[in-house]
C-alpha cells in the first residue's frame, strides 16, 4: 500500500489518508473531546516531519534530553511500580501521580500507542510527549477538566510547537463557558504563558528519576512557580 | 526420454527423500483467506464474528458513510426486483440487523421472514430496529441465531432466500449455497446480492477510494480501522460475477443469472431449484 512498517504497531499512510485522518479526527476531536483516539490521531497526524524533528533537536541539545533520545526509556506499566509510588509520602512527585492515577482510575498503559508516525527517531518524541502530558498536568497543579486541558494544551503549544497542542488549545478553549473562559482569558493563560516561556522544555526532563522528590522542589528545577502562589 | 533420474535435477538433495514430502503433507492445515491475510479455516469463522461482533453498533452508520446513502438504494432495487408470492416464507440469511427484512416485510403485506445471522449482536441491533419501526409487524419476524453453511431449517421450506453483502463472509460460499438448496421448495428462488468484480475503467477510482477512505472512515466513525480493512479486502477476494454463477449453477439451481449495480460494485445473482 505505502512505505514499509517500521515498527510493531505502525499504520502507515499515504498522503489521502494521511489528510483525510487529520480532518476526521480534528472534526471528531472537537465534537467529542473524550474520544482519546481521535485526539491522538489528530495530534499524530498534524505532527509533521519538520515540526517533530525541530523539538528533536531541541531535545537533543539538553543534556538530559539527549539521554533520553539515546536510551529511549518508557513510562507504562511494566516500567511504573503503582505500589512503590503509593507508598511515597505525600507531596512528593511519585504520590502526586499515583494520586492522579488512582483519581481517574487509569494507569500509564491507558494512552493510545502512537500509530501514524513514519520515522523511528520522531516515533520516540511522540510517544514520549504522550507518556508525560500526565506529569505535565502535575507540575502545573492543572486539572484533567476542560479548563485544565486548555491551560496545559496552551503551555504545550507553547513549549513544543505541535500543532495539535497550538489548535487543541485555541479550540478547546472556545468551547468553554462564560465563567471558566473569563478564567482562561484572565488567570490561566497570562500565566501559563510566562510559565512555558521561562520554564525548561519539559519533554526533556526525565520525571521518572524525581518521584522520590517534593513536588515544590521539581517545580523549582523546572522553574514553574504554580498558579496558586501567585 | 529423459532418464528419471534427471526428472530429480533441480529438487534440493535434502528434499528428495520422499518420506519427507508425505508428512510435511500431513501437518500441513487447510488455510482460506481473511481479507488479504491467510488463516486457518477455523480461524476465520472466528474472525469474521469478532469483525462484526465490533461493528454491529455503528454498522448502519458505517454503511451510510462509505457508500455515501448508495447501499439503500441497491438494497430497495434488489428487494424491488423480487417476485413475492402470497402467504410466503422468506429466508433472509445473513440478515442482521434488518435492513431486507424490514423491506421485504414492506413489499409483501402477507410475507413471513425467518431473519438469520451467525452473530447475535446484529441480530440484537436488528430487533431493537424492529421494535421502533413503527410500520413493521414484529409478529412476522423470527430472529434465528445461525450458520449458513449448516442451517438449522427444515428442507423445501422456503418460497424465497434471501442473503444481502453476507455471503462473502462465510469459509464456504458454495456450502451456503448448497444449504440454501436444501432448504428452498421446488421452484423457489434463490437471490443473492454481494460485492463483485467491478468494470475496469473504474476499477483505480475504486480501489482508491476503497484501501484510502474506508479504513479511515472506520477509525474516526467506530474507532474501529482494521474491521473495515478487512471489508475492502474480503470484496477483492470473493468470486467475480461468473465464477459465482458457476458455483450456483453447480450446486443445482436452473435459469441462473446476475445483474450488476453501479458499473459491478455489487451484483444480484439469481436461480431457481428445479420443480421436480
């Protein structure tokens, strides 16, 4: 049909399909913003080769995130210990996310695998952008509600350059109500935006090596001060 | 004449010891098609429920979708076409979730339709369709759990079968329609409408549209791409309109014919189980 498959759970796509699978799934994403899959495969397809390589490179010359390029680690189940990390004391980063796990009653295997991404190294950067948009709300102290995704597909946007976050954000923010978009407009956005622009690149940090740490201390290193100590 | 010996040429050495043929032979299983996929023919009857076990939910919707509202105007030409006597008893296999049966029911104000499918959750969709039709008589339904390749029913029961986009699904065509034999009177007919062989002109257009578009479709309508890979790929597999007339014609049925529909997208193949 179209190139050859990469990697075990790869789809590739020929150009139709590829713009035929953007438009659905946006279309289907902003209609119905519970359909993960749709959401994923917007943000995948929309994801384009310079885009994805640009935050590569970015990446790249962190030295963290160049390790993580390198060693390509993975947060799911087998590489997550739930018990470990409910046993943290509270406050810390691994109890925040046992926490927030246990509040959606999900576990890191529940994001969709990124399917439509024809290139091994920005495979990576996808997937890893989607393992950690979990940790990406806890450091922020955003919740999962609709003005919480905004605010944290804003700093993304902001942070990544991915179109998806960029239009997720624009949006999903006209969908929200008078009261929560007076917040957005006046509170969340004007301090998500210094946030994304003063804080490190996210994606280049390697959470996984923190959770013992108090989570105002990851906030320090990352230079996030919250929105509540404003 | 060629000494025998030389008849052994180009086989390896390691495969002319006989013996070795004869039981790769036996443990060899006997394998059909999924779509383009090869499976063994006790995995596909599987399969194919698992497809539509997925789908039944979104089937309708999907149907709308990908022929773009076309598949009920073929559905209403083949039923329009259908010679219903008084008082019959109709077959419809495959029938899910009751788009011929609700039309034959319209057609034929005396027609009693015995709808059967192999998947109950088609069936499920089909009945509760039934029930909120409002001009649809649930008295002259009988919803039947089956296999076409081994009905359940009587033999010279039925005055019609009916089986519409169902047959290319099953392992074996021609044991669905030995079995529709079987089970239809003298002089009953059997109709059939199902994917075909497409006319050449159009078949890039198709294919495109078939291998680029359906499967999307799938993906963002039922979150479901691989069913309807499958679909696109169970058409390309099925007999063309003549080699499935032969099939009927050998399991017995006279005044064997086909039409296609929209330049061989689907065809109706039609016949007849000689009075005797």
């Amino acid at each position: 049909m179209s190139a050859p498959k990469l990697y075990a759970a790869h789809i590739p796509l020929n150009p139709i399909s590829r713009l035929l699978l953007g438009i659905g799934s946006a279309a289907a994403a902003i209609t119905d913003p519970k359909r993960g899959d749709m959401v994923a495969a917007m943000g995948e397809t929309t994801a384009l080769a310079p885009i994805l390589e640009n935050l590569r490179k970015r990446m790249d010359s962190d030295v963290v995130g160049r390790r993580l390029l390198k060693e390509k680690p993975r947060i799911s189940n087998e590489t997550i210990d739930r018990k470990k990390l409910a046993a943290l004391p509270v406050g810390t980063l691994g109890k925040a996310y046992s926490e927030f796990l246990e509040r959606l009653n999900t576990s890191p295997d529940a994001r969709p695998t990124v399917k439509y991404i024809d290139n091994l190294e920005h495979l990576y950067v996808m997937q890893r952008y989607r393992e950690t948009h979990d940790f990406t709300h806890i450091a922020l102290e955003q919740k999962t509600n609709m003005l919480g995704e905004v605010t944290v597909k804003y700093f993304e946007g902001i942070q990544y350059g991915l179109p998806m976050c960029v239009t997720g954000g624009i949006f999903g923010g006209a969908r929200l109500k008078t009261k929560n978009r007076q917040e957005l407009l006046e509170r969340n956005l004007p301090w998500v935006v210094e946030q994304a622009t003063n804080a490190r690149l996210f994606l280049a940090f390697d959470w996984e090596n923190h959770f013992e740490k108090p989570l105002a201390d990851v906030q320090k290193e990352l230079n996030v001060v919250p929105l509540k100590d404003l | 004449m060629k000494r025998a010996v030389n008849i052994l040429k180009n086989v390896p050495k390691s495969s002319r010891n006989l013996r070795q043929f004869s039981s790769a032979a036996e443990s060899q299983k006997k394998t059909t098609h999924f779509g383009f996929t090869d499976v063994d023919e006790t995995e596909k009857e599987k399969k194919v429920h698992d497809v539509f076990a997925n789908v039944a939910k979104k089937y309708d919707l999907m149907n709308d979708a990908m022929s773009m509202g076309v598949h009920r105007l073929w559905k209403d030409y083949y039923v329009g076409g259908l010679q219903i006597p008084y008082n019959a008893k109709i077959l419809d296999m495959a029938g899910g979730t009751g788009d011929i049966a609700f039309r034959l029911l319209r057609h034929s104000p005396t027609a009693k339709v015995t709808v059967s499918d192999i998947n109950q959750p088609m069936l499920d969709v089909g009945k509760e369709r039934a029930q909120s039709e409002r001009d649809i008589q649930t008295s002259r339904l009988e919803w039947v759990c089956a296999n076409a390749e081994q009905m359940p029913f009587e033999s010279n029961t039925y005055d019609l079968f009916t089986m519409s986009f169902g047959i290319r699904n099953c392992t074996h065509p021609e044991k669905v329609v030995r079995e529709a034999f079987r089970v239809l009177k003298p002089g009953g007919q059997l109709t059939i409408l199902e994917f075909s062989e497409v006319n050449s002109t159009l078949k890039p257009i198709y294919d495109a549209y078939s291998f680029n578009v359906i499967p999307v479709l799938g993906e963002i309508l039922a979150s479901d791409r691989s069913s309807y890979q499958y679909l696109v790929e169970s058409i390309r597999k099925f007999p063309n309109q003549d080699a499935f007339a032969q099939i009927i014609r050998e399991e017995g049925f006279e005044h064997v014919r086909y039409e296609n529909l929209t330049l061989g997208v689907c065809s109706i193949h039609k016949g007849t189980k000689p009075r005797k």
